[in-house]
C-alpha cells in the first residue's frame, strides 16, 4: 500500500512539472517530448513519466502516436472557446453561491490574494500573477462549496492559459482590475454584478485571442 501511495504521488509529481511547463510555454506548442527525456530530467524512472503523459494526453496536451514522437498538442480555438464555455459555466454558479455563503473571515483572505496580485503585477512577475490568480479563483470556488469545480476547471483551462500567459506581460493590469471589481462585488454581496463582472473578466480571452495568434502563429493549428 505505501508503495502504491508513494508511486502515485510520483505521478502527480512528473504531472504537475509537464503541465506548468506547457502552460507557462517553457514546453512549446510542437515540441517533441520522450518519456526517456523527461525521466532523466526529474531523477524519476520511466512508469510515472508514462502515466503521466497519458493524462496530459487525455486532456488534449500531448499526441501520442505509436512509432512516432509524443508532441505538445498545438492551441485549438475550438478548444479554447469550449473550455472558456465550460468555466463560464462553473464559475458563475460559484461565484453566485459565495456571494450568500461569504463570511467575515474570507474576505481578509481574498484582500491578501489582491495584494499580492499588485505585487506581483508591479514586479513584472508573469508567473507570480499566474498563479496567484489562479489560486483567487480556487478560493472562490472553495468558499462557495464546491472545490470540486475547480478541479474540473483546472482540468480544461490550459487551453486558455497558453493563450492568457502570453498575453501577462500586458494583461496583467487588466485581470487584476477584473479582480478587485469581482470581490468588491462580493464584499456587497450582490451576486448579480458579481457574475457581471466574472463574465467579462472571462471574455477578455476571446478579445485578444486575435492578437495572440497573429503573433505567436507557429503556436496554433491551422
């Protein structure tokens, strides 16, 4: 049993590297990974690696062919602008349902997240912001009692965070601005602007998404 546990959490480990390096495009659209590669990078044997992989595959990031070599998936729109529906979706209904269930006690948590968000933006600090902002959506979801949607958020939005880390560098200024607007309106507890204000936010993918592509072409499938 320990054995299994600790096998797992391998896993988990080898998975967790690969999807921050293809979200963070350190593992570019097109490249060619092997499980030999990455097994050798992160000190771990090839099995974790493999499993890994065919997680990443199932979530459309990697292609795996038999007799040819395992690629980083390029950006489809169609996916980018499923994932977006699909989070929509989620969020909206948790962010209505912490608007009821927020306490005194959360709001504290959700100012440090901004504040550190500042920083963060401030700093330049791309991946900082990344992660931070993500983690202001997770608590939301948390507070509104449903962490589970999270995970199944997490699960599609690497096809917008490929596009929305590339935007960051200017980007940055503009979710945080969405930020203080959506907290706020959960401060006043009025759901209804709330999911306003997380709408938009959410949307402005779809504003740049142009501009991304036109840029950073090669990233994209045709």
């Amino acid at each position: 049993m320990p054995a299994a546990a600790n096998a797992q959490s391998t896993t988990d480990q080898v998975f967790e590297s690969l999807h921050s390096a293809i979200v963070t495009l350190e593992l570019p659209p097109g490249r060619r990974v092997s499980e030999a590669e990455i097994a050798k990078s992160l000190n771990v044997s090839r099995q974790p690696v493999r499993d890994a992989f065919y997680r990443l595959s199932e979530l459309g990031f990697l292609r795996i062919r038999p007799q040819r070599a395992t690629t980083i998936t390029c950006i489809s729109e169609q996916a980018l602008r499923d994932a977006r529906f699909i989070r929509v979706a989620l969020e909206a209904e948790c962010l209505r349902s912490a608007a009821e269930r927020l306490t005194d006690a959360d709001i504290p948590v959700l100012e440090d997240l901004l504040t550190q968000q500042q920083k963060a933006v401030a700093a330049g600090e791309r991946l900082a912001f990344h992660l931070l902002d993500d983690q202001f959506h997770r608590t939301i979801c948390d507070i509104a009692g449903h962490p589970v949607a999270w995970n199944l958020i997490r699960d599609q939005k690497v096809h917008l965070d490929r596009v929305r880390y590339l935007s960051l560098s200017s980007g940055a200024f503009c979710a945080f601005g969405d930020h203080r607007e959506i907290l706020d309106s959960l401060i006043a507890r009025d759901a209804d602007r709330a999911e306003a204000r997380l709408r938009i936010h959410l949307s402005r993918i779809l504003q740049i998404l142009a501009q991304v592509r036109a840029t950073h072409s090669a990233y994209f499938e045709d």
